[in-house]
C-alpha cells in the first residue's frame, strides 16, 4: 500500500495501484451503494466508525452518484459517470 501512496514507478507498483482503482471503482463502490441500499442506517453507523469525516463524504459523494445513475437509467448518464471516473 506504501507505493500506492507516492507515485508509482516500477511496473509491479503500477500493477497494484490499477488493481487497486478497478476493485475500488467496481468492487467496493457497487457494494457500498447496495449496503446502503438495504440497511442506510447500519451503513452509516459502520462507515462512520471505520473511516473519516472526509472518507465519510467521499465514500457518501460516491454512493450517491452510484444511486441517482440506477435511478435515472439513462445511458447518457452512464456515459457521463463514465467519462468523469476516466478523467
């Protein structure tokens, strides 16, 4: 994780710091967004124990993008998501 945190130089290094955004942009965001889904309140008391207030809003700003993109189902819109996460 040490490596992920400074720029990665070596090859191994850049390996891990992609593995690491894909989990965290299609493992850990989708289940954090049905966690909070089902049970918000649960979510909410767990996130706050285990993270910061900063990580509480990113984590919140992610879920909620997550949540409005199932709401609208607009391929736009996934498209925009999309595009931003690339950015």
């Amino acid at each position: 994780m040490c490596t992920l945190r400074n720029f990665p130089s070596q090859i191994e290094h850049c390996i891990e710091w992609g593995r690491d955004l894909f989990n965290k942009l299609f493992v850990d965001r989708p289940n954090d967004a049905a966690g909070y889904i089902d049970k918000p309140q649960a979510f909410l008391g767990q996130l706050k124990q285990n993270t910061t207030i900063s990580g509480m809003r990113e984590a919140m700003e992610e879920i909620k993008k997550l949540v409005d993109l199932k709401k609208s189902a607009d391929f736009s819109k996934c498209v925009e998501v999309a595009r931003e996460y690339f950015d």
